[in-house]
C-alpha cells in the first residue's frame, strides 16, 4: 500500500517502512506521528483519490531523529553601492519512520 501525504506545505510518496526528512515536527525521538492529510491512498490496481483528502485515512509514523541540514550561504550584493550581506542558513528537520496506512471503510 502507497499513499500521498501532505505535511509542511509539501507532499511526500510513502509506503510501510519508509524513511522520509520533513519540515521540522513537534516532538522527541520516539515519539508517535498521525499524518492526517493524505491526499491519495493506492492498494495495488485500486486507486483512492481525496478531493482535496482522502476521508478515513490516516498514515501513521515514529519520530527517529530531529536535526539541521546542510549550512547554505545566502549572499546579497548591490555591485558599485558597498553593499554586500553574508548570511548562513540550517534548515530544521525530522527525520520519520512509516509505520502504517490505514484506510477506513468509506468508500
């Protein structure tokens, strides 16, 4: 089974066992996660689509780390006005295990 989610404005594939970086969530190592918004479920040859969720489902998951990525630069010039901006960016993430997919009855 394979659904889409939706968490921190993005979407993610997913299926069981499935490692997934997402924008930063609350909680510790260990901790359980529901992902509430999925946008598609798909079991083998049947396709359920949500308009914009799917109603009953849910994909449940365990936080396993939280850390920063990769330092960026960001540097802003204005050439021939002495202005010049360095400034170094580490995005948050959460580092999260898929556990389960579930579906309700609703068809």
């Amino acid at each position: 089974m394979t659904a889409v989610i939706i968490t921190g404005g993005k979407q993610y594939k997913v299926t069981e066992g499935d490692v997934i970086y997402v924008e930063k969530l609350e909680g510790a190592s260990g901790d359980a996660v529901v992902f509430g918004e999925v946008a598609a479920v798909f079991e083998g040859e049947k396709v359920k689509l949500g308009a914009p969720l799917v109603p009953g489902a849910s994909v449940a998951g365990k936080i396993v780390k939280t850390g920063k990525r990769k330092k960026i630069i960001v540097y802003k010039m204005h050439p021939k006005k002495n202005y010049r901006r360095k400034q170094g960016h580490r995005q948050p993430y959460t580092k999260v295990q898929i556990e389960k997919i579930t579906v309700s009855g609703k068809e």
